[in-house]
C-alpha cells in the first residue's frame, strides 16, 4: 500500500488525499469486521497468503543464503506487527511453497532441529508470478 505524505507537486495533491482517504476508510471497515466477528466467534480468520507475502518480500532483501530464522528476525525488524501475527511455522510453510514453486532453492535440507537453508532462485530460472496459483 502506497503511504505518500507529501504529494510530488500541486497537480497531484488532491489525487494523494483522496487515495489516503479511501485506504484509511478501508482499514477502519476492515477492523469493524474484525471486530465483530471476533465478538460472534471468539477469533478472526487468518488470511492464508500473510505469510506467503511477507516471506516474498522479506526473501528479495535477503542478500545470499538465508534461514527461516533469518525471515523472522527481517520480518520483525521492518514490521512488527506483521511479525506479531506470524509465526516460525506459518514462515516455513511459507518457504516450502515458495520452493515447490521454484521461487527459492534449498541450498542445504534441514535435519532434526538444525533449520533448512535457502536462496533466491534466478530470475531466468523462475517460472513466473510467485502468486500464480500452481
């Protein structure tokens, strides 16, 4: 989501407003939802693809090979409350999906409790949109 404060110029100012405008009334009826259905239900649904954007985006700044340690603590340092809601196997799954769909590599298979390691596949190599539907 696009977060501008300042417009670049004039001419564009009032488009910048009325686009923080929208967002912000979005995110105000998406927590009444929250809120209501967690009255009705006790919880709200997480959104299955949380994880599997975070982990994208945390994994293109990730220079090298990574561990899903790693995407934690990126995720953490540059989203808290994203991380909040996250959690080390939601991150994992996350990265196998993301193997099975040749976005990473796994450089060295995890064993017992010694974590997987992983890297970014080329870019030649990828067969397209991380988020296609395989």
């Amino acid at each position: 989501m696009c977060n501008h404060s300042a417009a670049p110029n004039d001419e564009y100012a009032d488009y910048f407003r009325a686009h923080q405008a929208i967002l912000n009334e979005y995110r105000e009826k998406v927590y009444q939802l929250d809120r209501s259905w967690q009255k009705l239900h006790g919880r709200v649904p997480k959104d299955p693809k949380v994880a599997l954007n975070a982990v994208i985006r945390a994994t293109r700044h990730i220079a090298g090979v990574f561990s899903p340690s790693d995407v934690m603590v990126w995720i953490e340092r540059n989203d808290s409350e994203l991380a909040r809601s996250l959690n080390y196997n939601s991150v994992r799954g996350a990265i196998r999906r993301l193997c099975e769909r040749e976005v990473l590599i796994v450089v060295e298979a995890g064993k017992g409790r010694r974590a997987g390691r992983y890297r970014q596949a080329p870019q030649e190599d990828r067969p397209g949109d991380p988020f296609s539907p395989h």
